[in-house]
C-alpha cells in the first residue's frame, strides 16, 4: 500500500451497534483484501467526548494478531474540526516517526495503526519522571514539524484556495464563534460578548507567546500514552510516551500548547488544585526539560545534537512570561468549544457545565492580566 486508501462513500454509523460492527467489518475487508471478514472482531473503546472509537482485531488463525482503530467522527464535529488538515497531519507526523501508519480515510472517519500501551490518568502528568518524557516529545513536536509542509498537502489533498485555509488560533476561534447559534436572546448576546473578547485578547497577546509551532492543541491525559507496564509509582525510567489524537493539531505559539497541557492536569473533573503554579517550581522544571529538548534536535530529523546549548534561567523566565500571558487562552479556546458541543453533540456530557468552568479560567485570567498591567503603569485600553 502506497498510501491511505480513500473510501469516500463508506460510512460508519455512530447509533446501532450491529449496524456499526458489521460495516466496520466491510470497511476493513475492503482495506485489507487479504482479511477474512469472519475473523475481524470490532470492540468499542471508551474514554473520548468527540469520537466513536473501535478496536479492531484480525485474528489470522495464528499467535500473531493484527490491531487497527477505526475512528467515526462524532456528529457535527465537521463543524469545529477541519478534517482534511485532521488528516495531512496524521501524514505528516507519520513520516517522522510521531504517528501510526494510517491506512484509510473514509466519509466520517480513519483507519490507523494501533499504539500498544495505556493512556496515563491525569493525577500522574505531575509525576516528575513522566513530565520529562512529555516535555521532551513535545520539544519533539515543536521542532521538527513544519507548518508548511501540513499546509502544501492540505491543498492538494482538498483542492481548497490558499486563502480557505485556517492558518492559526485566531482564525480558528473566529470560524467557531460564527458558528454559534443565535436563537435566543442570551445566545446572541453570548456570541456578540466572545466576539468583542477575541478581538480584545488576540490584541493583547498575540505577539507574546513565543514561536509558531506545530502544537497538538489537545495534550489531556488520554492523549498520553506510555507502556502498559509503566507505573509512575514504582519505576524510576523514564517513559517511551507517545501522543495520540491530532484532531486539533494548528500552528500556534508554543505558549499555547504549553498553557493548554498544564491546564488539562486537573482533568475533565475540573479539579483546579492540580494545575502547577505558573512559574512555579514545578513549571519551571518541565520548561527547562521542554528547552533542553527543543535544543536536542536539529530541526527537520530526530538527531542529537553532542553538544546541546545549556538552558539558564533567563531562558526559563522568558518562557514562563509566554505562558503566562496565554494562560488564560485555553479556557476561551475550549469553551468556545464545549458551547457548540452542548448544541451539536449526541454524545453524553454535560458539555454546558465543562463550558462554564472553562471560561470561568479564562475571567480570572483576564482579571489578574489586566491588574498586572494597572501595576506595571501599563494601559488597559
């Protein structure tokens, strides 16, 4: 196979289980012509509030057993995730290393290698051992993925114009607040008020978060996957860690992904006690192993660098200032977010609540923001 096969007419039901069990059979009897329909089991996997995924296992009549995963998109979510770009990256990361092969790209979803392992819990992303092996794939990410490269399949791939592109964050957040609804009185004035605030906090901060990276935008805990073995109790090794999940994946400031994975520390229990201090010893220790990995490999291949560029402290605080000054930018982005979910979502979450707490992240941000410039004499107009 040269490369993913494009099944445009395939479409995998979210609802009925038979229904969706057996044309997942069919999908992958025709992926794979070697496969005997009757040996593939389908088992539905747990743990996502987008998606419909699908453990797929081809049992061959011998000890070796081949695993895929067969993702459906949830319902509506075309409307918030650019699904061609959802795929160029996948590419992408893929020739890198970063990524299982992908297969197949169908109507609403993807068939993809399956990565062994377990997703951490997010009470273990504090762990000092595995924070290291986070912030040194994410160095990975940052530095040898390349926007452009995305963006030049990204047109071949959908014979889009240059200028239908989503190119940033910015673009992004405007295209998901167009989208909100406005039949009520209060929805209106919801849309009108993150409207005015994106206007507001794009001026503020868009300049001050650092280098535009590849950023996978979602680094929760259940996109962190490490050995089956691996106990963050008891082993002192640092961790293969994988990242899965690119749905979300954009060039952005470095600041942002940054911001948005320390936040997800608290899960989706919004148990804010988790967070690390921004600046804190904590923080300051995953910085300075994300800077020392953004050193260690020379841009474009995983190569080591045999003298790596010591990383001093003023390195640390000039990358703290960007997160802090994108902190609050993660509950804007993801309640944006969860507010569209709470319309088009069939899936079971209290998405309007999740809404709420992310915003309320984003209010005391902006709060703090502004009081520190008020004391650094700056002008909050």
């Amino acid at each position: 196979m040269t490369g993913p096969r494009v099944i445009p007419e395939c479409v995998i039901p979210l609802q009925d289980a038979n229904a969706q069990t057996q044309r997942t059979r069919q999908l992958l009897a025709e992926v794979f012509p070697s496969w005997n329909i009757d040996r593939i089991d389908v088992t539905s996997l747990k743990g996502g509030i987008t998606n419909c995924l699908l453990q797929c296992i081809y049992r061959a009549g011998t000890p070796q057993e081949i695993v895929v995963l067969v993702r459906a998109y949830g319902r509506g979510t075309g409307s918030i995730i650019d699904r061609n770009r959802e795929f160029c990256t996948h590419v992408h990361l893929h020739s890198f290393g970063l990524a299982p092969p992908l297969h197949a790209r169908f109507k609403n979803g993807l068939v993809y290698g399956y990565i062994s392992g377990r997703a951490v819990d997010y009470r273990e992303l504090s762990n000092p051992v595995l924070m290291k092996g986070i912030s040194q794939m994410l160095a990975r990410w940052h530095t040898v993925l390349d926007a452009s490269s995305i963006r030049t399949l990204m047109l071949e791939q959908s014979g889009l114009k240059s200028h239908d592109i989503v190119d940033d964050i910015w673009q992004l957040c405007q295209k998901w607040i167009s989208t909100l609804p406005t039949d009520t009185d209060v929805q209106l004035k919801t849309k009108m008020l993150l409207a005015k605030e994106l206007v507001w906090v794009k001026s503020e901060i868009q300049y001050k978060g650092g280098p535009t990276v590849v950023a996978h935008c979602d680094l929760l805990s259940g996109n962190v996957i490490v050995p089956e073995d691996w106990s963050s109790e008891l082993s002192s090794d640092i961790p293969p860690v994988t990242f899965i999940d690119y749905e979300y994946a954009l060039p952005t400031p470095r600041a942002f992904d940054l911001a948005n994975h320390f936040m997800e520390w608290q899960g989706f229990d919004c148990d804010v006690s988790l967070i690390p201090k921004v600046g804190g010893p904590v923080m300051r220790e995953w910085g300075r192993q994300y800077l020392e990995g953004t050193h260690r490999f020379k841009r474009g291949s995983f190569e080591k660098q045999q003298n790596g560029i010591p990383v001093g402290e003023a390195d640390v605080d000039i990358l703290m200032q960007e997160v802090r000054t994108w902190w609050g930018m993660p509950g804007f982005y993801w309640g944006i977010w969860a507010t569209i979910q709470s319309v088009i979502s069939t899936i079971d979450f209290d998405y309007a609540n999740y809404a709420q707490n992310r915003f309320s992240e984003y209010w005391t941000w902006k709060k703090e923001y502004l009081s520190s410039k008020k004391a650094n004499g700056e002008s909050n107009l």
